[in-house]
C-alpha cells in the first residue's frame, strides 16, 4: 500500500453483510473489482459477526486480493489480522490501542488508524508509528452513519505539513469524489460507492482511476 506521486488511489472496504449465501457471489463482484484497475488495499469490514465467519469470509476473499499483489487488511481485529497472515489492520478510536495493535501484527505489517475530523489524532497516531491515518466522514455514507464529520481543507493542511500518508473516507462515489481529491487525499477509501455502482464495481474502478490520473501531479 503505497502512495504514488502525488496520484490519489483508491482504498477499497467490503460491504458488511458479505455473509451466508451472499459470500459467493460477493467473491465474484469482488474479482471483478480488483481486475478493473489499480487498487491499493483491500479492508475486510464485518461488523457484529462470530469470529468464525470472519475466518471464512477472510480465507475466500484475501487470497484473491493478495494474488493481484493487494494488501488485505482486516477491520478493528489487530488478533484475527496476525492469525490469518492479513497484510495489516485497520483501527478506530475505540478498538484495540495502537500500541498492542503493533504488537500484535508485527513490525512489518500495515497498521492505519481512523482520526475522525482531529490532526492531533493524526499527529499522535503518526508518531506513535501509524502507517496511514483516515479522516471523515467528508459525506452522508449508506454503509454506516458518521459520527464525525470532516472538510476537505484538513486533507490540505495535513498535506502541507506532515508526510504520512492520509485516507479520505465516508460516503465518497465517483460523483463526489473530485473535491477530497483536489485537496490532497493519498488514498479515498470507497465501500458503497463502489460495489452499488449503477454500471457495477468493475466500472467503478475503472472510473476512480480515470478521475485520478486527471488529477495526478
């Protein structure tokens, strides 16, 4: 997961309800998805489920992502990252604390941490040894509904001054897109926006990359 540039690149996150009989033909949306374009990681996003259905939706979906040379990176679960060999860990302000987050994946893992609409959040996570941070949510999402809110002149600022890489997250489609793009974003993470594509995630893809190499510096 690697920032290029400056071109933005598109941080894709699953749909939630990617389970039972729903698994199989996600797989499908998902080769898709990755086939269409350049995608930078993919984050597996399962709220309120057993840890044995994570483990069965994770063991169908990352090895498809990590054959195309994708991150795999697990949502919140710094424990289940490290027991499946997932390529890092995504977490919030009320999971697992950095600190044991890092211990438990390891040096070498990917570990990005959500900062809400807070630089100080960002700075302490960056020095703590984060390796992205992500701020939002900049729009009204349909995946979840935000708690925070943020403006896309933070992504400027932070651009400005810091050089850890920034994620661009919530409620972001190929409509909206353009402004957190504008103002710096490294990466824009995209769930909804993505697979509820009306001409389906393949086009999706293909229409992201399209807007970031128009805005690529």
């Amino acid at each position: 997961m690697v920032a290029e540039g400056h071109r933005c690149r598109l941080y894709l996150i699953t749909p939630s309800n990617i389970v039972g009989e729903k698994l199989f033909p996600f797989a499908d949306s998902m080769q898709l998805a990755i086939d269409a374009g350049d995608v930078a990681c993919v984050q597996l996003r399962l709220k309120n489920v057993q840890d044995e259905t994570i483990r069965k939706v994770a063991n169908l979906l990352q090895p498809m992502v990590q054959k195309h040379q994708i991150p795999f990176i697990l949502n919140d679960r710094a424990d289940l990252a490290a027991e499946f060999g997932c390529d890092g860990v995504h977490i919030g302000q009320s999971d697992t604390p950095y600190k044991k987050a890092r211990e438990l994946v390891g040096p070498n893992s990917i570990v990005g941490v959500t900062c809400h609409s807070s630089t100080h959040l960002a700075m302490t996570a960056g020095e703590a040894g984060a390796d992205y941070v992500a701020f939002g949510a900049f729009f009204e999402s349909s995946t979840k509904k935000p708690k925070y809110t943020a403006q896309p002149n933070i992504l400027s600022k932070w651009q400005k001054t810091m050089t850890l890489p920034c994620v661009a997250i919530g409620g972001i489609n190929t409509e909206n897109c353009q402004t957190v793009v504008e103002a710096g974003a490294d990466f824009i993470a995209v769930s909804a926006g993505v697979w509820n594509h009306p001409e389906g995630p393949g086009k999706a893809v293909e229409n992201f990359n399209e807007i970031f190499d128009r805005h690529s510096v």
